[in-house]
C-alpha cells in the first residue's frame, strides 16, 4: 500500500477512508512539522496532504524522492514550487470550490464589522463606557449605495459581489481578464485598478498570488484611495504592502482595514497594525466552518485516492503532469 503523510489533523471521516487504500501517518500537534520533521517523514511517503504552511521547494522533493503527489488542503498553493513539482513529474492538487461561500462570508462580516464599528462597540461595552442614548455615539456607516471595488473577479470575488448586490451597493471589479457574464448577472462594472480604487469606499481583495500579484497593493495604490476607504483582504498577505498599509493607516490616508492575512504568519500580538484602532483583524480563518472544513478535507483525501487508483483527481494544479 502507498504510504501519505498528513501534516495536521483534519476533521471528519475523510482519513478514514484514505486508511482503506494507503497507510496514513499523521503529524500530531496542533503546529506544523518542522521543516526537517516533514522532509524525514517525506523521503517514506508516495504522497502528501499539505496545508499553506508546508514549504514544499525542489530541494525538498529531489530530497524526497518517493514522495509523487502533494494535494493541498487549500485552494492556494503559492508554498509549492509547481514547475519544480512539473519537472519531477509530481502531481499537485488542491481544494477549489468548497471554501468559496465561507470566504465570501467572511469578507462581508470584515466590511460589516468595519462599518459598524462593531469591535469598538463590544470594547465599550465591557468595559463599561455604555451611557445614556447619544445621537453622536458610535455612529458607523450604511454600505447601501457605498461602491465596493473587488480586486480579482474569481469565484469568491464572485460571490462577495452577489453578497453586496443584496445590500444594494454600487459594484465594480478589476481583473486579469473581463468577466462580461458575471457584468450582466450582477451589474458589475469593469474598471481599470487604479480607477477601482479611486471610485471605491470598499475595496475587497480576493486576486491570487503569484509573482506578478505580490505587492500589488503598495503606496501608490493605496494613496489613491479616498481618505474614508477600507481594505479588505482575505486573499493572501503579502498581495498588501503591510508597512505601506500601517503608514496610510496611522497617518489618517486611509479610513480603516480588515485583515484575515498577513505578510508573515502567525503575526505577532505586538505588530503595529494592532495598536491601530481602525483595524479589525481575524487570524486567517476564511475557510474555517465544520462544513467547509469537512469538504476540504474530503476533496483533498479524494485527489489522493483518486491519485493511487490510476485515475486523474479531480482538482489538479499541474494536470498534465503523468500519472505514472
């Protein structure tokens, strides 16, 4: 039987039925394997089923030879080298299209959260700063009739703009190619990205990384954006020039932000961003519901399965990689 390597727990059955056709190894605790943990269990496995936070490099695979399918818990997977995996005829999975609603849902929780106040509303509670009715006290905003500017007009961006159609908001996108479809449906505008940001109060990004994505949002974006502007990002971290981001924010260029990633994470409790009191933060839990959890979890058994019976899985990254 071929031997999987699994670098956290995951819930539901999922493990279960793996067990039915491979021998799975699971690392135990709570944190990744160190990166020499992971490389020995490595060199005895046919597969892996890796999370964001597994660095899987050329180095790593020429060192773990063994090792010919990775399916990653995840829909990004900007922490493997995929044309290294291609050339050494590894096949990379990973886990699109379950994690879209949780994500979206998120997004549109972050904005709410930011234009009500809410974190600042639950602080003054317990903390005793609730007086008599005020006219003046923690007044938010109405996203009705506010314009929202969504970076990256794939599924989740998709979704946060039907999300946003009910709330009766002004909706406008850039990406890499028109999606003259979804225009229709929705009513959605095409803009180019700096006009994006200067049209929009909302600005949500949901674009992937890669190479030519990292940094997209940098200082001379973000000085583009009206005053009273908040970013959303539950994407990836490093889309988002943290430094430039907390420079806009302290100086009062920027309205707020709302921040499921980070350029490097865990971030730490002591990081700048946190002293801000227009930023809400939430420690990258875009996809963590029960439900969606559970699918992740059996898409990403499936690949593997589907990968040691000789049939192509489901959802491939490099596809045509062989399958022997």
């Amino acid at each position: 039987m071929p031997r999987v390597f699994v670098t956290r727990k995951i819930i539901g059955d999922a493990l279960d039925r793996m067990r039915q056709c491979a021998e799975v190894e699971v690392w135990p605790d709570a944190d990744p394997p160190p990166p020499e943990a992971l490389l020995d269990a490595a060199r005895h496995s046919d597969g892996l089923l890796t999370m964001i936070s597994d660095h899987i490099d050329g180095a790593f695979m020429d060192a773990a030879p063994s090792v010919r399918v990775v399916s990653q818990l995840a829909v990004g997977y900007d922490n493997i080298d995929i044309a290294a995996a291609s050339e050494r005829r590894v096949l990379v999975c990973n886990t699109p299209g379950v994690l879209t609603d949780a994500v979206a849902d998120l997004a549109f929780a972050l904005m709410l959260a930011q234009a009500r106040r809410l974190p600042e509303a639950d602080k003054a509670l317990r903390e005793g700063h609730w007086g008599l009715w005020s006219p003046t006290f923690m007044l938010g905003h109405d996203l009705r009739d506010k314009t929202l500017g969504i970076i990256g007009l794939g599924a989740i961006g998709t979704a946060i703009a039907e999300r946003a159609k009910g709330f009766r908001m002004n909706l406008r996108y850039w990406s890499r190619s028109r999606k003259q479809d979804v225009e229709s449906e929705l009513g959605i505008e095409y803009r180019e990205l700096a006009d994006l940001l200067r049209e929009s109060d909302y600005v949500h990004v949901t674009v992937a990384l890669s190479e030519e994505t990292r940094g997209l949002i940098g200082a001379e974006q973000l000085a583009m954006m009206k005053p009273d502007a908040v970013l959303v990002n539950t994407a990836r971290g490093p889309l988002v020039d943290q430094k430039a981001l907390y420079e806009a924010l302290k100086a009062g260029r920027l309205g707020g932000a709302a921040l499921d990633v980070f350029e490097s994470e865990p971030l730490s409790p002591e990081h700048p961003l946190l002293k801000l009191p227009n930023v809400i933060v939430s420690p990258h839990v875009g996809s963590a519901t029960v439900e969606t959890r559970r699918r992740m979890a059996d898409l990403a058994v499936d690949n593997l399965i589907a990968f040691f019976e000789g049939k192509r899985p489901a959802s491939t990254v490099n596809g045509d990689v062989a399958l022997t």
